[in-house]
C-alpha cells in the first residue's frame, strides 16, 4: 500500500477546473480580437489613406493627358475635343454613381442578420 492516499477529485473540482479553463481560453480569444481589430483599423487607415492619394494622382495624370491631347490639335478643332472629354468624363461620373446607388441599397450582413433570424424563430417554435 502506498503512503500516500490519493483520493480522485470530487465533481465540482473538476467542474471547477473546466470553468476556469474556458474563461481562460475566452479572455484569450478576447484579447486576440482586441489586437487584431486594431491592426486591421491601422492597416484600414493606410489602405484608405494610399487609396486616396492613388485617385489624387490618377486624376491629376488624366487631366494632363487631356490636356496634352487638347493642345496638340489645331486650335479650331479644340473646342470640339474638350466637349467630347467632357461628355465622357460626365458618363462615366453618371454610370459611377448609379452603381454607388446600387451598391448602397444592399443591407449590409444581410445574410448574417437573416441566419439570426432564422435562428430565433428555431428557437421561439422550440417553446
């Protein structure tokens, strides 16, 4: 016989232990969450910040090309060219913000918004 009399752990030791252990791994993942959605905003920022600088730059390119275009005509035709820029840079700016609209209309998560409410509704006929 051994000395030492070891007695298996009672029930709520046990359940003890696994609570513990699950709000560890919870604080764990909480703290994760909390550091990756602070990269992601500073990675958000810089894409934003990047992408508004890239549309500055692509404007301004364009608008120099159109010029360059412009003044290597001869003078009658220019007011002509420029119309037709015009014209073309106005449909494209209508066909942008038609899609804008579109894009808007759509609820954002809907699908998630929509399996919660799928899931209450299991839940409510469950009663």
């Amino acid at each position: 016989m051994s000395e030492h009399n070891h007695e298996p752990p009672g029930l709520a030791s046990l359940t003890s232990k696994i609570v513990d252990t699950g709000l560890g791994a919870l604080r764990n993942r909480g703290e994760l969450l909390a550091v990756e959605w602070q990269e992601e905003k500073s990675r958000l920022v810089g894409l934003l910040l990047w992408g508004v600088g890239f549309l500055f730059l692509a404007i301004l390119g364009l608008v120099m090309l159109t010029a360059t275009i412009i003044f290597l005509l001869p003078q009658d035709q220019r007011i002509y060219v420029a119309a037709g820029f015009a014209a073309l840079y106005l449909l494209g700016s209508i066909m942008a913000l038609l899609i804008m609209k579109s894009l808007l209309k759509r609820e954002p998560f809907a699908e998630s918004i929509e399996q919660v409410k799928k899931d209450r509704l299991w839940v409510e006929s469950l009663r």
